[in-house]
C-alpha cells in the first residue's frame, strides 16, 4: 500500500511537471505574444458606395445632384500592385502599426480607393446656373449626364483614407482544433479607425477647365472585421470587410478658389493585405 501511495505521488508530480514544461514551452511560442511587435502591410480593395447628394457652387453658379450614384475602379490582379513607380494607380491599402498589448495594436495607414460618378445616369438637379453652358432654373429637373458636358466627377488618384486605428486581435487557433506550433496561426480581428480625407479630385464641371489636384477635403471614419492568418511566425495574410462614413465639405473641382463642392456618403471595402509581424 505503502509503495502504491508512492508510485501515486511519483506519478503526479511527473505528470504535473510535463504539464509546467508545456506551458512553458507555449509560452515560448513566438506568436503566443504580440506586445511589442510591429507590422505592415499592402494589400488591394473593392469598394461600393451609397448614393449621395452632391452640391456644387461659385460665383455664377449654384445647384445639387441629387442621389449620385458612383462606383469604384478595379485594376484587376496587375503587377502595377508591386511596382514602385505604378503603385497609387491601383485600389491600395497601407498600414503600419504597433502592438501596445497582447491584444490590442495601433495603426497609421492609407486606404487609396477610388471613386468615380457613373456617367450613364439621369439624375434631378437643383438650383440655378447663371453661365454660358446648362443656363437656367433647377427645381428636381432630370439631367443625363452621358454627353459629358454637364459634368465629370471623380477622386480616381484617389479617394485617399488617411486614418489611424486601434484594432483587437485574438488568437482563435484552438478554436478550430490548431495546435500553436508557430507556423500557422489564425486570428480574428476587429477595429475603430478616423482619419482625414485627401482626395485628388478630377472634374470637368459647365465646360470650365479640367481640374485635377490633392486636397485635404474632409473627414472620415471607420469600422472593421476580418481573419489573420499568419505563417512561420512573421508573415501573413488578411482579410477585411471595412465599411466607413465620409464627409467632404471643401472639394476642389475648378482651378479657381470660388469653386467647391461638398457631399457625404457611406462606404463599404472589401481588402486583402499581405503583411509581415516582427520584434525590432
């Protein structure tokens, strides 16, 4: 009985020191921590866009589009993603952030969508134009915009979401019957983001000068879900779903001053990024 209690006692300390070294060895796992790592990352979008009203005014001029509808512009899969002299033609997204815990890290980055007003559509305008092109009163009047000289309007280089988030990261590997073996981890993630809007804004408005040029034209802001997945401890692979609110009160859209536009309207992205995860 007496040797029975012992091979017991033998059997459990040994069992629970295997248990203590697990631990520990999981411990050890490099993705068993995130507090300290930075990131980055680049990656492509799709966007789509609710309608809005759009308001356009100067000095001869005054009127609304009403219930604009837009769309984005896809390059497709194109090496213009990776090449460093074509990389802002396509639909992008940058990020660079920190891991200030396990959990939770901070991001700066840019989403560089692109927006463009479908030409081939009707739409009632409201207001008055006082110039030599469209002259006259609006009240809801339908105006198609296929001949182009009434208006062309988009942020096509681009729509750019500069913005900085704080994002949750949980490791869900276990969940899903993976053990940590630092090669593949799965994470879920979710995240709050504001930013400012700086838009290249190309417009050819009433027949005036075409105009193409940066400027900081609102604000934005953000919320996001999407899955990690993240290979031999410092690379992966995310996707997003991201859908944000807009609004822009000072968009350029001639060359002179007096000319300006405004307009609001929600967002939705769908991204996939490539990244890499490291200690410095």
């Amino acid at each position: 009985m007496k040797n029975l209690f012992t091979a017991a006692f033998v059997a459990f300390l040994f069992t629970n020191c295997l248990s203590a070294q697990e631990e520990i060895k999981l411990q050890d796992k490099y993705t068993a921590h995130n507090k300290g790592k930075f990131f980055i990352s680049w990656g492509g979008n799709r966007e789509s866009y609710t309608k809005s009203d759009v308001t356009f005014r100067g000095k001869d001029y005054n009127f609304t589009v009403d219930n604009m509808t837009a769309h984005d512009k896809p390059k497709g899969w194109h090496v213009d993603y990776i090449n460093p002299g074509r990389m802002t033609i396509p639909q992008t997204n940058f990020r660079l952030g920190y891991f200030f815990s396990d959990h939770y890290s901070v991001t700066i980055g840019v989403d560089h969508m692109k927006y463009v007003m479908t030409q081939d559509q009707t739409a009632n305008v409201t207001g008055h134009i006082d110039g030599a092109v469209h002259n006259g009163l609006y009240n809801n009047t339908p105006v198609n915009f296929s001949d182009e000289t009434f208006l062309t309007y988009e942020h096509t280089d681009g729509l750019n979401y500069v913005h900085t988030e704080v994002s949750r990261f949980d490791d869900i590997s276990s969940w899903l019957g993976l053990p940590n073996t630092d090669k593949v981890q799965i994470n879920l993630t979710e995240g709050l983001g504001l930013g400012l809007l700086y838009p290249k804004t190309n417009t050819m408005l009433l027949g005036k000068e075409r105009h193409d040029d940066f400027h900081v034209s609102g604000y934005g802001t953000s919320v996001k879900a999407g899955l990690n997945f993240t290979f031999f401890k410092h690379f992966y692979v995310q996707g997003e779903l991201k859908g944000g609110y807009i609004n822009m009160q000072d968009i350029r859209t001639t060359k002179s001053t007096d000319d300006s536009a405004f307009q609001d309207f929600f967002f939705l992205q769908r991204i996939i990024a490539f990244g890499g995860i490291f200690k410095i």
